[in-house]
C-alpha cells in the first residue's frame, strides 16, 4: 500500500496499476451498521426465515421476503425514502446518495462531527483529463472505501449514484463538467473503472463495497436552454448517434465494471420517456447487456411522464408504464401518492410491482445488509480511512495530472522561485469552493492558486481585478498597475457553477462579462508574457489568448478540487510537469450560432447548419482540438515495428466486431500491433499521454468520423532521458462506426493510424 512519497513516485504507482487496497492493515474490528440500517435478520419474523439462510442463493432468499410483504409495504418499499416494514423489521432506508467525485452533500449523506468531511476529488471533466484509466479506478476504490465508513457509522446509505457517463456532446451544457468528455471511448473507459473501484475490494464478488449507479440513461445532455427545461424535453437521436456516442459507455458500466445501480433520465429519447422506455431499461440494458442491479428514476422523472412528456393519460397508466419497462424505484412522491391507488384497483399486480422490488433487495443482499457481520470485510472500514494522508495525496496526484498546459511559448513556465514578485490577478485567483465543481461534499480543506502559490513564493501580490460576472471593471486600474512593476503576472479567469450547473445551462461559450477585457489590460501593462489560468468546465473560446503575443503560457484546469491550488502552483514553478490532454474539443465563439442545443446530432448536417460535434465529426477549425496538451519534456516517438494480420478484409473485420458488440469482455486479437520507441529528450522526467487514432477511407462522409480514439492509448512515465517502447493495438472494435441503420460497419480501402496529437506517426492499414 502506498502511503505516502512525491508526486512522481504516486504517479508511477497509478500508472503501473498498482493494487491500493486502503483497507489493508488497518484495525480489523468490526462496525455496526449504524443509524442508517439496522440487520432485520436479526430479529423476527426475517431471522429464522429462508431470508435469512446464507446457504440458500440471492434468488431464494429474495422470493422469501416478497412472499411476507403487503400491498401497502410494497408502496413503501419502491421510492427513494423508502419507509419501514415494522413487521419483518425492515429499516427505513434512504436511497439517494451523492458520490460523484467524493462523498457529496444529497439526503442520504451527513456531515458532522463524527462524519466532518471526506475528500473531494477534482471534478471528473478534470480527472478525465489525465487519461489515466488506473487513476480512474484508484480514485473509484477511494471514494467508495470513504462512503463505506460513512455508511458503517450511519451517516449515509449504501447506494452511491455516481457516476455520470453521459457524452459532453456540446460545451453549453451545464452538467458536462461531471463527465468524462466528449469521446465514447475514454468515457467508456472511465466507466469501466470508477464504478469497478467504488464497488469492489476484499469481499468482491461476494459483497458489494459500495453500490455505484451509472447516469442519466440516456441521451441527457440539456438542462434549461432556449425555453425548453429537461423535464420536458424530447431527445431526438438517430440510431447510428446512439450506437456509437450516446450509449457505449452505459454498456461498459455493465459489462465492464459490474455497475449494480442505473438512473434513467429526465428527457424523452425519440418520445418516449427515458423512465417509460423498455427499449432503453428492458430490451437493452438488462436483455442484451445483462446488467444486474436496480434502475432508479431521476428525481421527479416519473412525474414528467405524466404531467410534462404527457406520454401518459392517467396515475394508473403512469404507475405502469413505467415499472413495467423496467424502473425499479422512483426518486420522487409520485409511486408513493399513486401507486397504493394503482394496486387496489387491479392495474398494479404483482408482475407490476415484484421484479422492482426484487432487483432492490437483491442489491441491498449483495451489500451484505441481511447477512452476519462476521466475515465482512468491508464493515471494517471506519472513519479513520476518510480523509486519510493516501487519499489527500490521490486527490493531489489526480489533479496534477488533469491540468492541460495548452500553450508555453518560449518556455514561459516554469517560473523561476527567485522572481522578486509575482502577481496573481482574476476572480478565480483565490477561489476556493469554485476548484470543486458541483456534486461537492464537505472536503477537509480547499487550496486556492492564491494558496499554492503562496506555499511556494512569498513574493506573490494579489488582485481580483473583477468578480466573476465581471461586469464592473472599476477594479482594472489597480490590477495594471500592478501588472506593470511585475517580475511575472499570471491571470486566473474562467467560470464557476454561477454559469454552468445543475439547471443552468450556457448561451455563449466567450468568457463572462470583461474577463478578457481585464486579461487584455493586464497583458498590454505587463513587462513579460502573462500566464493565463483557466477553470471551468465547459469550454471557453480560447482564440485571444492563443493569438496573443503577450499571453505566454495558458493552463485549463477545470476544477481540480481540494489541492487543485497547489497542483496549479506547483505546475507554474516547475515542482510537477504537466500531462493533461483535453477531453473536449474548443471551438470558436461562433459554434453557438450555428447548432442548436436541441440538435442532438453529432453528425454534420447541411440541411440544418449543424457542422458537426467533437473531433470525430467537427468540420471546422478548432480553436484546440481534442487531446491537446504540452509537458516541459521534448518526446521523441519512433515506429519500430508494425506486426498485422495478411489480407484483413472488411468481411472479417465486421464478423468479430459484430460477434462482440454486446460482450466487451470478449477478447479478440489485433488486426494490427504498433510498436512505438517514446524517448524523453529533456533533463526533466515527465509523463506522455500516448493517442492512437483510426481514420476510415472516406473519413467525414455519408457518417463516416473524421477520426476515433483507438482504445489502446497510454500513459506512460520516462525519467529525463529515458526511452520506453509500448505497443498500441488496434483491434476490429476500433475500425467500425455505426451505419444509418445503428449497424456497427467498416470500410474498405486504408485507414490512417495516426499516434499522437500533435501527430508524431503515421501508418497505413489496409482492409480488403
């Protein structure tokens, strides 16, 4: 177990996968389980029942408890705050819990003096960032050892809906700061690892660590735009942009990582209901991937059914539909007003109501909430595991590598630590609860720039210039004349949960009021190139800053949590070099004018104007494309060696594919291996996010991506001269895109294999 070390020695940990297992070594005493749940196995008439049996299956004992249960139970049993069955002893139990990027404020979570705070990991659009899939899962492992303790002293449930898997399909959007990106692929692979290292650790598969949920199922991606709310908006979506954006990461948190919870959304897909939708909840998820675990609504979603999406006519109509197709449990009162109602009058019969509640008690059975104490590891994890000085340095570690350097010209960062003085100018400068992003929790403390720096270098003044609407610009004058005695100035702009949130999405993607109206001042006064800082979420176009000549270096950061201050601080002065790359594509201030955020379509479409979204499909310039990113190293990549299959034709490539599509845990062999040498020519030791990117033969016709991310891309660490050689795989998964119809279909003719971005290598694959 690591417990402690630089920076460096942590990353190469995360990058090697190692096994952090916080729970091992610690006291071995077992908890109760607190206020929150107490074993109805414990007492009769459950105890001595077959409910009870831990020799009998999960199947058995749940058909058990159903055949005890009353039509008024089942009422309570199926919403979030699900009331107590007095008597079978049953505890009430909140459902709703919020842990998206560390133990989050919701109704089942308490912070107080026994639970005071957890860590607050950096927003996952930073962590993302890092394209560290180890990184993923130790923060996953983290967060979910913490809200076990939470859980084991009473002070949450065990049900975590986390984490958010949906596509950040356009930057307005005011939740894609929750999400890893815009890329299938990497948000796939996030997927796959955060939900597996929240849920698993010693008692895995046995028992459940903590349940994680995958959101919002599916095609969520509008809060409040143009008139029209998420409570009532219809999500249009083709077959071919369902199947190859909006829903392989969903399919990755099943098969991949074992997911146990699911959340439909609030908006329509195609008029149906996410929460009344069978196509999504039945037919997909659970017949064609296998999930096992719950659906839970989002919080107020079966209402819309009713009263926004008017998809149904009546209470009764409502309390079926959407039980039937495949929701679990609702967030909200409506089954808890309706459902007692829909039952006594015959529309709700038992196969309305029992698959639900057996899925639920068959998670609660898998968390152990019915079984003996002894023999379950995970009751041993206590609030001496929360916050610990692993888990601050993981919360470090994580945001240094989600900060993205965009620009450093003439090698403006580092800073020297002997500059005499140093300013720090913008409303972001000393911000502290902005470094979280939103879905916070109570974190232990908050490092703000202002902070890191001060850690660093004494000789830092500091200036707001503005707030963060920045609509008064009385406070410029101080900021320039500041700037102007400067040894360096760096300027922190951006955004905060004012713009971009929950509810709230953007119009423009420029930066609020004069922001860049005070980086401009500030630059023109400033005796050398100024360093901008940029947090935010959603992106911001970052054409001024990349053109001007007296903006030297640019840093995005997103909101790198707790010690995102001090990450920043130590990237400015050189302490870590940065290796972010970004996970969303920047666009010119004018993309907002040309698509709709009711345009769901990714694809370039000439008839609406829609010049399509994300690497894989944008026809324009990119003010920085997808997977940018500069470190302080100077890396060298050479091709050693390409070993591929003779005369691969598209037949054979479209017959695997086709033969895994709904079995990501199948294994296949490459259609071709690419061996590359990366040497690190720079005196200082860094890390390099390695992308390999497939482009069809027709690559932005009739569909077709421009280009994908292939799923073999790396990180990897060099010491200061040290060279490595890595393989990069492509697979046939990696050479299809779906057709008009939703078919997963490849091209003949050559494919480019372009490895870097920049591009540093090419290659040619050819399909038959």
């Amino acid at each position: 177990e690591y417990m402690g070390g630089s920076p460096q020695a942590m990353f190469r940990c995360l990058a090697l996968a190692c096994v952090l297992l916080p729970v091992t070594g610690r006291p071995v005493s077992y908890h109760t389980l607190g206020d929150s749940w107490k074993n109805p196995c414990l007492a009769a008439p459950l105890k001595s029942s077959p409910a009870c049996d831990t020799s009998l299956g999960l199947d058995a004992r749940v058909e058990s408890i159903l055949s005890l249960l009353t039509a008024q139970d089942k009422v309570a049993l199926l919403v979030n705050t699900a009331q107590s069955v007095s008597h079978l002893s049953l505890p009430a139990y909140q459902w709703w819990n919020e842990a998206l990027h560390g133990v989050g404020k919701s109704p089942g979570v308490t912070f107080d003096s026994i639970a005071p705070n957890a860590t607050s990991f950096p927003q996952v659009i930073t962590t993302a960032a890092s394209f560290n899939s180890t990184l993923f899962h130790a923060i996953g492992d983290a967060v979910g050892t913490e809200a076990r303790a939470f859980s084991n002293v009473g002070h949450a449930g065990f049900t975590f809906w986390a984490p958010n898997v949906n596509i950040f399909r356009d930057p307005r959007w005011g939740r894609g700061q929750e999400t890893p990106g815009e890329d299938p692929v990497l948000t796939s692979e996030y997927a796959a690892n955060f939900p597996r290292g929240l849920q698993d650790g010693p008692d895995w598969p046995k028992y459940i660590k903590a349940s994680s949920c995958c959101k919002h199922f599916a095609a969520y991606s509008l809060e409040n735009w143009g008139g029209v709310d998420r409570h009532h908006f219809d999500a249009v979506v083709t077959s071919q942009d369902l199947n190859d954006t909006y829903l392989p990461a969903f399919q990755s948190c099943v098969q991949r990582s074992d997911a146990s919870g699911f959340m439909c959304s609030y908006n329509s897909v195609n008029g149906v209901p996410a929460c009344a939708n069978s196509f999504l909840m039945t037919e997909t998820l659970r017949n064609k991937w296998g999930f096992d675990g719950y659906v839970t609504s989002d919080c107020g979603a079966v209402d819309d059914v009713l009263n926004n999406h008017r998809y149904t006519n009546t209470t009764d109509d409502t309390c079926v539909v959407t039980l039937d197709s495949g929701m679990d449990i609702e967030c909200g009162d409506f089954l808890r007003s309706s459902l007692g109602s829909c039952i006594a009058n015959g529309a709700c019969n038992a196969s309305v109501t029992d698959p639900p509640l057996r899925h639920l008690f068959r998670v609660q059975m898998r968390l152990g909430l019915f079984d003996p104490a002894d023999g379950q590891d995970y009751l041993k994890i206590g609030m001496i595991h929360v916050s610990s000085d692993f888990n601050q340095q993981l919360a470090l570690e994580a945001a240094q590598q989600g900060v993205v350097m965009l620009k450093n010209e003439r090698n403006r960062l580092p800073l020297s630590k002997s500059l005499q003085k140093i300013v720090l100018i913008g409303p972001n400068a000393n911000a502290t609860s902005v470094l979280l992003g939103n879905y916070e929790g109570v974190p232990p403390y908050i490092l703000s720039i202002l902070d890191g720096v001060q850690q660093i270098s004494p000789a830092v003044d500091f200036h707001y210039g503005c707030d963060a609407s920045c609509s008064d610009t009385s406070g410029f004058a101080d900021a320039v004349t500041a700037a102007q005695s400067a040894d360096a100035v760096v300027v922190v702009l951006g955004l905060s949960q004012k713009f971009e949130s929950e509810g709230h999405d953007r119009t423009e993607i420029t930066f609020p009021g004069h922001q860049l109206d005070l980086l401009t001042a500030v630059c023109q006064a400033a005796s050398s190139p100024v360093t901008l800082v940029v947090l935010s979420g959603g992106a911001l176009d970052l054409t001024t800053a990349k053109s001007a000549d007296c903006v030297g270096a640019i840093l995005w950061a997103g909101y790198p949590g707790q010690a995102g201050g001090k990450a920043i601080a130590q990237i400015l002065f050189g302490d870590v070099n940065p290796s972010g790359r970004l996970t969303q594509t920047i666009y010119p201030a004018d993309f907002v004018n040309q698509v709709s955020l009711f345009d769901m379509g990714m694809r370039p479409n000439a008839t609406s104007g829609n010049p399509g979204r994300t690497y894989r499909f944008y026809t324009g310039t990119p003010v920085y494309p997808f997977g940018s990113g500069l470190t302080f190293s100077k890396f060298q990549y050479e091709l050693e060696s390409v070993i591929a299959m003779n005369k691969v034709t598209v037949e054979y490539v479209e017959h695997v594919a086709d033969s895994v599509h709904d079995n990501l845990l199948a294994e296949i062999e490459p259609v071709a291996t690419f061996e590359v040498s990366i040497c690190n020519n720079a005196s200082i030791a860094g890390a390099e996010t390695v992308l390999l990117f497939v482009s069809p033969p027709n690559a932005g016709v009739n569909g077709a991506p421009l280009r994908q991310l292939a799923r073999s891309f790396q990180k990897i660490w060099l010491e200061a001269n040290e060279c490595k050689v890595i393989e990069l795989e492509v697979t046939p998964r990696d050479l299809v895109f779906a057709n008009q119809d939703g078919v997963m279909r490849s091209q003949a003719g050559d494919w480019r294999i372009s490895i870097g971005e920049p591009i540093e290598l090419t290659a040619t694959l050819a399909l038959l």
